[in-house]
C-alpha cells in the first residue's frame, strides 16, 4: 500500500506506482559476473577456499545493490482522480503534488532493457513549466500515462490534444 497522504478525504487511488526491480537485479549481474571470474583465478591459483570466495564474492554482489535497493524502496508514486502524487526519500523525505489539469505532457522514455521487461522513465511536464520533473525507472510507465490522461480529460471536461500532435509526440 501507499505511503501517501491524499490533499483530499474523497480522493480515489487509481493508480500506485514504484520503480522496477528489473533494473536492479539486472545491474547485479556484471558484478556478480566478475566476482565471479576473481573467485574462480583465486581457487585455481592462490589457493584459496573455494568457500571464502563464494561468501566474499555474495557480500561483494549485496553491498554493491544496497543504494540501489534502497533508491528503490524509497520512492513511491499514486496517481488519484484529481492529483499525482510522488515521494521520493527516507529520512529526507520529499513530497512533490501536481494537479491533473496542471500536466500539459507525459512523456515515456524506455531504454532497451524496459522495453523487454516493463519500464521506463517518465517525464512530467506541467503548465508552469518549472515544475516540471521526471520519474525514473517506473514499472507499468504506460499504464501509469494512461491513468493520469484519463483523468487530465475528466478534469478539464473532455478536451484533448488534437490528433496529429499526439502522433508527432509519440513518433
């Protein structure tokens, strides 16, 4: 569950968002990958304990993900009928509210690994301009811009963009 705090009693949760794991599993792999290949040269040629390689080859992987875990487990974002909601820290934390009607553009910005496995980045642009701000590595991004459209169009009474700006947007 969310760890949000909506403005509004009568608010209605439609969508909760984090960031992917993927990304921080996938990035333990190349440290995995070389600790491995140092465990396996020590083994064969120092002659060491193929036990002590293993451990320090584990804690060498874990410590390298735990700002990556923790970024992760830090942000948190909700989309409701009316707000988007994004909170990003653990003992600084910060909280960013924007209203629906107030978002001119969101824009999904996949790498080639999100594509595959259901991220990316999304960016949020906003009438101020100023406020503009982007969330990174977010699972179901698409769903996520789906959402927050869906109810942009509620708020301001069923107006759109036309239909050529959106394509040239997505292109």
């Amino acid at each position: 569950m969310t760890r949000i705090r909506f403005d509004g009693s009568d608010e209605r949760m439609m969508f909760h968002a984090k960031e992917s794991w993927v990304p921080v599993v996938l990035g333990g792999i190349p440290v995995a990958v070389v600790c491995a290949a140092l465990s396996w040269a020590l083994v064969r040629f120092a002659s060491v304990s193929v036990s002590v390689c293993v451990l320090a080859s584990i804690v060498v992987v874990g410590v390298s993900r735990v700002p990556h875990i923790v970024d992760n487990w830090r942000t948190d974002v909700a989309v409701t009928d009316r707000r988007l909601y994004y909170r990003h820290g653990i003992v600084d934390v910060s909280d960013h509210v924007c209203d629906l009607g107030s978002i001119t553009d969101v824009t999904i910005d996949p790498t080639i690994l999100g594509r595959l496995f259901g991220y990316a980045d999304v960016r949020i642009q906003t009438q101020a301009g100023d406020d503009d701000f982007v969330l990174k590595e977010i699972a179901d991004a698409y769903e996520m811009r789906r959402v927050i459209n869906i109810g942009r169009d509620a708020l301001v009474g069923g107006t759109s963009a036309p239909a050529g700006h959106r394509r040239r947007r997505r292109s």
